[in-house]
C-alpha cells in the first residue's frame, strides 16, 4: 500500500477499477464520496436495485448483483483492481463466500473488509462476532491480497437517540458508565480509501476514537454541543431488550445483550492507533462528530 501522505490525501492510479460491495450503508457511502474526490477512479456499486442505490447520489457505475446469487457477481468483478466488502447480515454467511469465491475467479489483487475489533476478544461468542470472525477467515484462506478494517462501535449509534433528544431531552441507554472507544464512520471511511487506493499488503487496522467514552459521557458533550440541557436515563437490561425486539429477531437481540454485557465489563474500552496508521492524521472525537451531525438531533419539541 502506498504510505499515506501527512495530509492524508488519497493516493490516486489513473482508470483504477474499485468495487464497492455494500455501497449504500455508511462506510461505503462515505468512501464511494473519498475516492470519488481523490479520483480518478472507476467506482462499481454491486447493488440489488440500481435505480434506488443511484438516488443516494453515489458516483459511479451501478450494477445490479444480488450477493446471494454468485452468477450476478462474477462478471461485475472481473479486471477490477480492489473490492471494498461490506456485508451486514449475520444469517446469510453465503454472501461473503460468493463475493470472494467471484473476487477470486476475477484475479481481483486486493481486497479491502469491514470486520469488527470484537474478532480479536476471545470472550467475544454472539452470533455477529461469530460471523465475522468466519468472514474474516474466509478471505485470509482466498489466496487474496487483503487489508481488515476493524472498528469499534460506530459513534453514529448515537442517532438513535435523535427522537428522543429532538422531543423530550433526553437520553436512554443501558449500562449508562460502560466505555467504548467508538469511532467516526468518516475514519473508517478514509482508512478505506487509503486502503483501497493502494495495493493488498496482509495488513489489519484496529481504528477506534481518541477518547473512550460512556453512554453518560457522550450525552454530555452532546448537551454542550447543541446548547441545551440532557438528562440522561439509564435503562434496565430487561427494557433494551424489549426494545430491540421491536425491531430485531431473538438472536440479534441475544448479541446486543451479550455485547452490552462485554462493554459493561471494561472490554470495549482500549484505544488504537489504526486511523493513524491508516490515513496520518489522528481520529475525530466525539465532540467533532456531534457537532457535524447536530440538525439531526434538532427536531420539533411537543
């Protein structure tokens, strides 16, 4: 890979061919925009429905690829220089074998995956830990020229207090001191691109924040940050999970528990070096993401 520059700015190849494999969720958004302003670069977005991937104003080429059916993703992946593989659901373990399996017969020399730190806990056994770490395992047996991104806890969970800060002031959460050392998506984001723009070199980031923070930390620099009073409520274990079900399946509310319980215990508190690493430049705090993102937590009031 070539050695990021002080500035961090994107290395950049003429008419390099990079395949983004979860192009519309945050990281691959935020780095379809990075190349895209590094270029140049030809960015392919495998995607199911095209004509709703393109309304994200993504740049690039759209191609319709179902990650389930390995006869839609060869062709898209073949003569590309680097994939970006992102998968996001813990009960189709097929989809990175059929991603590899078509990166493999293209001859792609480099790919780049979004893992999670928690692979390296060995406490760490929830059904998304587990996924990962065989996904993980799948591309270091390809034969293929690899980086792994592996972040902590993405600091945009916090939008999910946006309803309640917008409307009431408030903010709930479970294990309200626990610590987690989370991480901008945009320091994903740039560590990919990085990644992306060099070349495969059996390389592994562990990207977190500069700070651990709590869910009572961050609710205070939200406060400051919007200039407006936040109470803090913590909730039970009992209340999170009711609350999960209401929109996840048992065995994903059964891995959020077993990670709340993980976190709760000091093991999501340790501090990286891999956005450094990655791109020159130190992580964003919590408080500069908190307040690029403040509009979205200043909605009407009862």
């Amino acid at each position: 890979m070539n050695s990021p520059s002080p500035s961090g700015q994107i290395p950049t190849r003429p008419a390099r061919r990079i395949v983004i494999a979860g192009a519309t969720g945050t990281v691959g958004r935020l780095t379809a925009a990075r190349l895209a302003a590094a270029g140049p670069y030809e960015l392919v977005h495998l995607t199911r429905d095209p004509r709703k991937a393109a309304a994200h104003g993504l740049p690039g080429q759209f191609v319709a690829a179902d990650f389930a059916d390995p006869s839609t993703l060869r062709r898209p992946l073949r003569g590309a220089d680097a994939l970006l593989l992102i998968t996001n659901d813990p009960f189709r373990p097929e989809h990175d074998v059929n991603l590899l399996d078509a990166a493999a017969a293209g001859g792609t020399p480099h790919v780049v995956k979004l893992s999670a730190q928690a692979v390296t806990d060995p406490d760490a056994d929830d059904l998304i830990t587990r996924w990962q770490r065989k996904n993980e395992q799948l591309l270091l047996a390809s034969g293929l020229p690899w980086t792994l991104l592996r972040p902590r806890s993405f600091m945009t969970h916090a939008l999910a207090w946006k309803d309640s800060v917008a409307r009431y002031g408030i903010v709930r959460e479970v294990y309200g001191d626990s610590l987690n050392a989370c991480v901008d998506p945009a320091d994903i984001a740039d560590s990919a691109a990085q990644a992306l723009a060099g070349s495969g070199h059996q390389r592994t980031y562990a990207l977190t924040g500069p700070q651990a923070l709590s869910a009572r930390d961050r609710t205070a620099v939200l406060a400051s940050v919007l200039r407006r009073p936040l109470e803090f409520q913590e909730i039970t274990m009992s209340q999170a999970r009711r609350a999960w079900r209401e929109r996840l399946p048992e065995p994903l509310v059964d891995a959020l528990t077993l990670s709340a319980e993980r976190q709760n215990s000091g093991a999501k508190a340790a501090l990286a070096h891999g956005v450094q690493e990655a791109t020159g430049r130190a992580p964003r705090s919590f408080r500069a993401w908190a307040a690029e993102h403040a509009p979205a937590f200043a909605g009407s009031r009862p």
